[in-house]
C-alpha cells in the first residue's frame, strides 16, 4: 500500500498541462545520452512520442522484490511519470495502478486482445508442482506468461529473476524457479539482468522499440550487446590497481580508503556481464557496488550471482594474459600415435632384416 | 685424342673464372645503420593493458583484438604482451620482431624475401618468398610465423608499422609516425625512435635508477646492445629476460657463424671449380689410361 | 668409356602391382590437391616451432642421401678408378635421380608459397643481387636442381641405348646415335659435375642446421657439421647401392654381383671409422664429452644414433663375417638406419626451439611421404622394365 501512495504522489508532482516541448526533447536527449547513444536519437524519440506512438506494454509480476520497478523510479531522464504518460501506454502494471481486483483482470485482458504489445517479466516463475507457487487470481504464473508472453510483439525480461531466476533460485531452489525464457521457449526474450536491472537499459531497449521500431543486437543470452557485451572487469575504474597489483585485503584497511581493487575480496567483475562499471545508479557518480567500495558479486551473471560465494576469488578468463611459454601448438605427442608409428618403423626395420636372411641367398658367395 | 690439351685448358680456364667471383663481407653486419630506427621497451613500465595488441592487429589489418588475445604470436597476431608470474614477482613482456643487426632470417632466406631494409627495419616481400620456412628456423627468438590454415600462406612478423612509418615515395620516415604499438602505449613503456637516442635514453634509466633494473652481475642489462649481434628493440627489465622467454646469446650471432663457415667453404666458388677441374682431369687420365689398355 | 651391358628386364607389368599403385597414387592426388587448396596445416603435424618436419627431414635430407647411390658408385668408379663396379653404376644412377626427383617434389608440396619456386633457378637472373649469397639454403636449392638434371643426363645412355635398338622412327633413331657420340665425348665433364655436385649439396644439407644455433642441441651442433654429413652419406650412399642390387637381383631373377658387393663393404668400413672419428674427436676436444652422458633423453638418444654406426662396422669389419651375404645386407640396413636417424635428429629430434615445443608427424603427413615413396618405386620398376638399366645375366666380372 505504502508503495502504490508514494507512486501516487509522485505522479502528482508532475505538472498539470504536462511539460513543454523543449524540456521534453531535452529529457528525450538526456535518455539517450544516458545510454551512450547520439543527440540525434533523443530528438527522434521525442518526435515519436508527440505522433502519439505509444507502444502498449503489459507488466508482470512474478517471485520478485519489485526492486526493477522500483530502480525505474529513481530515473529522471526520461522521469517514470513522463514513460508511462507520454512514451508508452502502460496497460497493465500491479505496482503501479490505482485499480485491483476485477477492475485490472479486466484491463489485463483487454490489452491483450489488443494485442501489439511488449510484454515486461519481472520475478521468476516457479515450476514445481506445476507451478502453484505463485499464483494471480487464481492462475499460476506460469499459465499468465505462456498467454501474455506468447502473445506479446516482443517479450522483456527485466532483473536476474525473469532472465534467469535470480534470488528464487538459488540452491536448494525449492520452487524450481527459472527464468522466462525457459517458460517462452519459442518466443526470443530480451533478458536485462542485474539485482536490480540497470533501468536505463530497459529505457534504452524500451525507447528503440518505440521510436525506431526495432530491437538492440543481442548475444547468445538474449541480452542487448550495449549494455552486456563486457564484463565489469574490463571497464572498470579501478582496473589500474588490479594490473598494477594493488589489492584491498581488508574491508577499512588503507588500500580500502585509496580505493584499491577488490579483486582479493572476492569481486566477480571478471565474470559478470554488465554495464554497472560506466552507467552508475541513481544518477548519482560512483554510486554502484565497486564505487563504494564493496565487490561486485555478479549479481546479473548465471552460475556466478546468488551462486558463487561472496568472497570466493572470481576466475579470471582463461585467455586473459597469456603465460611466457605456450602451450605446443598441436597439443602434446599422442602416446597412442606415436606408439602405431614407432611400432611401424620398428616392424619395417625388422621386417627388413629379417628379409636379409632370403635375400642373402642364392648369388656368388667367396 | 681429341681429349688431351683442349680439354685440360678448357678445366684450367673453368677454374679461372670462378676466382672472380664477387667476395661476400661479414663486415656489413657487424653494426646497425647509421639512420637505424628502433623500439625501446621498458618492462617495468608496462601494465599489461595490452593496448599495444590491439593497436598492432589495427594497424596492419589483422584479426583479433586484446579481449581474446592469442597465446602466443601467429600468422595473424605480430605482437603479444605476456605474463611472467614467478614467487612473489611478475612481470609483463612483449614479444614482436628484434629487427637484430644480423638477422636469421635475412641470413637464411635465399630469395631475399626477409631482408634488412631501410632503417634497419627487417621486412618481408611477399612477391619473393616461397614460404620453405628456413627463417623460422634461423631466427633465435621463434619470431617469423606461418599461416597454416590457408593455401595462399603469408609469412608474418612485425614489421615496425613500415608501411605507416615509411614513405615509399621519398624514402624517409613520415614526420611523427610511429608503429602502432608505441602510439597506443599509455604508459610509453614502448617507444619508438632513432636506434642511437634509444640506446642513450636506456643508458640513462639504468643509471638513474640502477635499482630498478635487473643485470646478469648486478651491473643493470639493456638487452639487445649486443646479444646475438645485436637488435634494434632493446628490453629492460626488473627480472632475468630468461623468465621473460628471451634467449641468452652471445655476442656473435649464428648468422654470422653460419656465414663464416659456408663463405670459408665456398669464398669466391674457388674450392668447387678447384676441385671440378681435378675431378674432370682424373677421369680423363683414368680414361686414358683405359683407352691404352684396350689397345 | 666401358659400354654397358645392361639389358631392359622386359616382360609384362605386374597386374597386381599396377592396380595397387593406380590406387593408391589415385588417393594420395587427392590428399595433395587438399593440401594445396586447405594449406599445410591440415595435412600435417608441422608449427611454428618445427616448421621442418618429416617432407624435409625424410623425403629432402634422408631422402637425397639415400639417393646418394649414384654418387658413391661413382667416386668409385670412376675417381678411383674401380672399372669393375661399372655395371652398378647405371641401377645406382636410376635410384639417384628418382630419388632427387622426389625430393624435388616433396619440396614442391612442403613449401607454403610453392607457385614463387620457379624463382630460385631462375629468379636471380638477370639482377644476381637478388639471390643471397650467404643463404647455405640457396647453394642446397641451386645445387640440388642442377644435380637433378645432371643426374637425369647421365641416365640419358639407358634411354638413347633402347631408342637406338628399337625405335621404328629414323629420326629418333638418328638423334639416338647423336646423341651417343656425344656422351662417349663429354661423359667425363658430366660425371665429373655428378660427383662435384652432391659433394657441395650434401654437405650444406647439415651446415642449414647451424642456423638453428641454441635450439639444436649441443651433441649435434659443431662446425664440422658439413664433413659429417658428407661422410655419412657416402656411406648410406654404398649402403642402399647394396640393398637396391640384392632387391632388383631378387626381384627380376637376375645373377647379383656378390663379389663386388662384398667389396665394397671395406669401403663402408673406411667411411663409418672416418664418421666415428671425427664425430667422437670433435665432441671431446670442443669438452662436449659431459653432453654425452647428462642430457637426458637426449644422451639416450645420442648413444643409440652412435650404436647404429657402431654395429656394421663391427659386423663388416671382420673379413669372413662380410664375406656372408646375409651380413652385407644387415649392415646395410643398419647403415641406412643411422644415416637417417643422424639426419632426423639434427632435424627434428635434437632441435628444441623453446620449452613445451613439440613435434609428430600427423596420419596424413605420413601418408604424403609414402605417396613420394610410392610414385619412385612405380617410376623405377616401369623404367626398369623398358629401358636398359640393370646388368645382364654375364656378371662383368673381368675387368679391373
């Protein structure tokens, strides 16, 4: 409850006859700066938005915090209120909406009969016991996301839960949650992990779909290359010290106060796949897990956040500096091999001197 | 008996010539150009970033960048930094071409498709080489890749950026190039320049900070002032450059030993047209000889 | 000069061995046009780091030496003037120019850039300059394409002799007698080329190793290098004269020269004493006798290569155990042997480029080499069969 009035109220800061055509495309431009995309891109989404171009989207909600929904609150370029008011039409939001009850089942249905539109998960979805685990009006989630994600023009998941079933699904994992893409097997799912997901990577992502009608490049995973393409490592601030070997070996210690690297303290940054290390949190400079100094534990990375233990030391890729002497080009000497040729060479000699004794007969001898 | 002056004149006359044949000089190789061009590579600077491998494999079209850098140098990777991890030490080290003062390479190629070029620089002349490898074989440093994998193969080694570097128009280094490693380094712990300011600016470090370099005797070492011959990329180091997968030579290179004992065999072609016109002349007594015999 | 008696075996081919070789000669064109159009790395187990393998330590530097045959009859027959090995002379030559032929062809396929090789006899023509003259690989290039062609010259009598008799076509016939005259005036000066050659060549063969430096190991890195390999390969060069009679004896139902065989196996005792001498001298006197025993494996290996050289000079050093034909034939064989394992380890073996570094031949790489050896025992049984290269039934014992 407490949740839904602070939405509420700030909704109702924003001003009555919306805002002015220039602050907008300057919100639109600060998005796309945001995500490291040009001006240019800014002013198209806010043409896009005053052609009235609002894609609908239906938001979910499964075994979730609804930390993603909040880290959408805390944006400003563009602000949630100027999203879901001018940018999309947000049809379907359990956090968010001032219906319940029958009143937003109805919403819910309507919209997706409408069909067209971009389906966001949050929240992992149980599968044990057919899924009872989480359960919406009396459907399992894992029935509401077989139709509305089935249906949906594109299919979103945002946060480690509906990537890839985050917290929920660590070990002993009791009520077999996964991700969506593993309910939506034939549907491409764009996954956004993080604990929370970056929101300017879902704006991002968001904001193409809307503008420019098309969806960013992805990798094996389904997640935009943009933003996960690299690993926190290789872009990290503090990357120096961990090249230069100068490691913080105790929280509070010296090396903790002059910002050293992590790296001892168990920081997954070589293994997790993010944009954390450029595009900090809350608008605010450094404010991300290494910023203020506590290792990073991969919270958007499969089999390393809610996995690995804190401060176990993360593995470095395995090509990262190659040792002085290689490794022999073809591998080493396969024994079964070079025993068929030694044993070929050796039948060959003694075929051959056992020949000498035949061949020696007959001829001349003194 | 047609065979009898005639022909011994024709094998003396053979012998003869060859005596005129042009004499080779161990002498050229003894040191680098004057206008010799070079890199000075300071280990203890570098941080390992290896911004230097994906500006080489940039700058000479290669594929590949740092982010999944190769183990070892190869027909499509002409620079690598590695990593030297020891007790309680490490070090980073480069690996790319020596551009020696006598090179291996340049030794063994018999069609002059390595050679030592302008500046000192060793390139390679694709319209030249046959691909046999010998290179590979002479050069101490394992430097000259193959490329395996294809049935049109280069040979690839770096090549100081020459292209970049080099004008072949006017036949000078273009004003402020530099190969594409020295140009990327952020720390500068590889630099480009003339092969005599590199030595002086070596000199320099290791006597300002002698502490921080590492010497065979205690005496700091700047290697590549005279090891196999010498090589225009010098090295520095807190560390053996054994640990670092350099070569300990000595002060004469094997090209040159290798020259020395193949000239003294052959100087001048004189020992094989010496030792024709005596072949010749034997089997021509020996057929006399018979010829008498059989009357 | 001595006219030969050769005669041409005659007869038909062998069915048998015919299809085998269709077959198999059918296989190994299409292991090479994969080779040529996929590159080297499929076909063999060669790297960066023993980028000579198998094609140059087998089919080249073993290969060439083995072929050495012609040259080994020669010097004797014809330096030292021993008129009885004559009727050796034409067989031993047969088995050298194929034998170097192939080589030559095993070039072809090894080298990575093969369409350029036109380059090496012809490519310093006009501008001299642009060979190098202080490449030992160069005067091995040089000296062994010439050697190829003189070889081939002197196996011209064989072809002009069968023309000459049997030819229906009077202008080949014509040419034929030409041609003879020719030879019977200018044989000395190509003979003479024949033995000056391989003298060069042979002896570079292991001064190329020397560039190798540190990375060939100290037991069989030495200055002498080059005498080494020269008296090595005469003696392999008696050694396969040996095998190559008794095999062709054997084979086409031939009388074999015993007498002069077994003659020649004093010669082989000369050679290997001189081999172990200088080989043993140098080690000791450069202090590389510790080398022997405190390499590793490698002394192992040292010991075994010395042993193989040990052995036939044992069993041919005594008179009466050579005068057994049987023994001939296992020195032989043994002399073969360490005259290619001496040349596989300055190769292959004893060079170690960097730690970790290893090499093995791959399937299909050996597959290659057999193709080589495959197509030169084919060329030499359709020649020998056609054209008059092995002695005939009267031994021709007399002349001395």
């Amino acid at each position: 409850m407490g949740r839904r009035d602070e939405m509420l109220d700030l909704l109702a800061e924003l001003p009555d006859e919306g805002v002015d055509r220039r602050d907008f495309v300057k919100v639109c431009m600060m998005a796309a700066a945001a995500l490291g995309l040009p001006a240019a891109t800014g002013v198209k989404w806010a043409e896009a938005a005053e052609a009235g171009l609002k894609p609908s989207v239906i938001w979910l909600h499964f075994q979730e915090c609804t930390g993603c929904t909040e880290s959408l609150l805390r944006t400003s370029h563009p602000g949630l209120g100027t999203l879901i008011l001018d940018m999309i039409s947000l049809d379907y939001h359990e956090t968010l909406f001032a219906a319940a009850g029958h009143q937003i089942e109805a919403a819910l249905h309507d919209a997706v009969a409408r069909g067209g539109y971009i389906c966001v998960v949050e929240g992992a979805i149980p599968t044990k016991d057919d899924g009872i685990y989480c359960q919406i009006a009396g459907r399992t989630a894992m029935d509401i996301l077989q139709e509305v994600g089935g249906n949906a023009a594109a299919v979103i998941a945002i946060g480690s839960c509906a990537s890839w079933g985050g917290v929920p699904s660590a070990e002993p994992n009791p009520t077999g949650a996964v991700g969506a893409q593993e309910i939506l097997p034939d549907t491409p799912v764009i996954n956004l992990p993080g604990c929370p997901s970056n929101p300017y990577n879902f704006l991002g992502v968001v904001l193409q779909f809307a503008t420019m009608g098309t969806l960013p490049a992805l990798d094996d995973e389904g997640r935009p290359l943009f933003a996960y393409g690299r690993t926190i490592h290789e872009h990290c601030p503090r990357r120096a010290h961990f090249d230069a070997g100068r490691f913080v070996r105790e929280f509070g210690d010296e090396g903790h106060d002059l910002g050293y690297c992590l790296f001892a303290m168990g920081c997954k940054g070589p293994e997790t796949y993010a944009n954390c290390s450029t595009l900090h949190f809350n608008e605010v400079p450094d404010a991300w897990p290494i910023g203020i100094g506590a290792p990073c534990f991969g919270c958007t990375t499969k089999g390393v956040g809610f996995t690995k233990p804190l401060f176990q030391e993360a593995a470095l890729p395995p090509n990262y500096v190659p040792p002085i002497h290689a490794e022999s080009q073809r591998g080493p000497i396969t024994p079964g091999w070079a025993g068929v040729v030694g044993l070929a060479t050796g039948a060959a000699v003694g075929g051959a001197l056992m020949a000498t004794k035949k061949l020696g007969e007959g001829g001349t001898e003194d | 008996m047609s065979m009898d002056r005639r022909t011994l004149l024709k094998g003396l006359a053979v012998a003869g010539a060859g005596a005129v044949a042009p004499v080779e000089a161990s002498e050229q190789y003894a040191e680098a150009p004057a206008d010799a061009v070079g890199m000075l590579y300071d280990a203890t600077r570098c941080i390992g970033c290896q911004a230097c491998v994906t500006a080489c494999k940039t700058a000479n079209n290669l594929p590949g960048n740092r982010y999944n850098p190769p183990r070892d140098l190869d027909g499509y990777t002409k620079n690598l930094i590695r990593l030297y991890e020891g007790e309680g030490d490490y070090s980073y080290m480069k690996s790319q071409c020596m551009h020696c003062v006598d090179p291996g390479c340049a030794n063994a190629c018999m069609i002059g498709a390595y050679k030592k070029r302008e500046y000192g620089i060793v390139t390679w002349d694709p319209d030249r080489c046959i691909g046999c490898r010998y290179c590979q074989v002479a050069c101490p440093y394992n430097i000259p890749k193959f490329q395996w994998d294809t049935g049109v193969p280069l040979m690839v080694k770096c090549e100081l950026c020459n292209h970049i570097i080099h004008d072949p128009d006017t036949g000078t280094l273009r004003e402020g190039a530099l190969p594409g490693c020295c140009q990327a380094c952020p720390k500068e712990a590889v630099i480009f320049g003339k092969y005599t300011d590199l030595i002086e600016d070596a000199k320099q470090r290791v006597a300002d900070r002698p502490e921080k370099y590492w010497g065979p005797d205690g005496e700091p070492k700047i290697f590549g002032l005279t090891d196999g011959g010498g090589t225009q990329v010098l090295y520095l180091a807190d560390m053996n450059f054994e640990n670092l997968g350099l070569p300990t030579l000595g002060d004469e290179g094997t090209a040159k030993q290798a020259r020395d004992i193949q000239h003294g065999i052959y100087r001048g072609f004189i020992a094989p047209v010496a030792l024709y016109g005596v072949l010749g002349a034997v089997m021509w007594r020996n057929s006399r000889a018979q010829k008498k015999e059989e009357g | 000069m001595a006219h030969s008696h050769a005669q041409p075996v005659g007869g038909p081919l062998n069915k048998k061995f015919v299809t085998f070789m269709v077959i198999f000669l059918g296989l190994w064109g299409a292991v090479l046009l994969y080779r040529f159009i996929f590159g080297i790395g499929v076909v063999s187990g060669l790297t960066d780091y023993y980028p000579w393998g198998v094609w140059i330590a087998f089919d080249v530097v073993t290969g060439t030496a083995l072929a050495c045959g012609g040259y080994a009859v020669a010097i004797l027959c014809y330096i030292m003037n021993k008129g009885k090995y004559h009727p050796l002379v034409r067989p031993a030559l047969l088995t050298s120019a194929l034998g170097y032929s192939m080589a030559g062809l095993a070039i072809v396929i090894d080298v990575g850039r093969w369409w350029g090789v036109w380059r090496i006899p012809l490519g310093g023509f006009p501008d001299m300059g642009k060979y190098n003259w202080d490449s030992a690989l160069l005067e091995v290039a040089l000296c062994v394409m010439a050697y190829v062609g003189v070889l081939w010259i002197e196996l011209g009598p064989a072809f002009l002799e069968k023309w000459e008799s049997t030819s229906k076509n009077s202008a080949l016939v014509g040419f034929a007698k030409t041609g003879l005259k020719f030879y019977d005036k200018a044989l000395i000066w190509i003979i003479a080329l024949g033995v000056l050659l391989p003298t060069m060549h042979q002896s570079s063969l292991g001064t190329l190793m020397l560039l190798g430096g540190q990375k060939l190991h100290g037991l069989w890195y030495t200055p002498w290098i080059p005498l080494l390999y020269l008296i090595s390969c005469v003696g392999m060069g008696y050694a396969i004269v040996v095998w190559e009679s008794s095999l062709s004896s054997s084979l086409f139902k031939r009388d074999r020269e015993d007498t002069m065989l077994i003659s020649l196996s004093g010669t082989m005792v000369v050679v290997i004493s001189l081999y172990l001498a200088l080989r043993f001298g140098d080690l000791i006197i450069s202090g590389k006798m510790p080398l022997m025993f405190n390499s590793g494996w490698l002394s192992i290996v040292f010991w075994a290569e010395i042993g193989l050289f040990a052995v036939p000079l044992f069993i041919l050093a005594n008179k009466q155990r050579r005068s057994h034909f049987p023994n001939m034939l296992r020195a032989s064989i043994l002399l073969m042997l360490a005259g290619s394992v001496y040349r596989f380890n300055t190769y292959i073996t004893a060079y170690q480029p960097a730690p970790g570094q290893t090499y093995f031949p791959s399937f299909l790489e050996i597959f290659i080499t057999f193709g080589v050896i495959a197509l030169e025992v084919s060329m030499y049984y359709f020649i020998v069969k056609r054209y008059p290269i092995l002695g005939g039934a009267t031994a021709d014992a007399s002349a001395e």
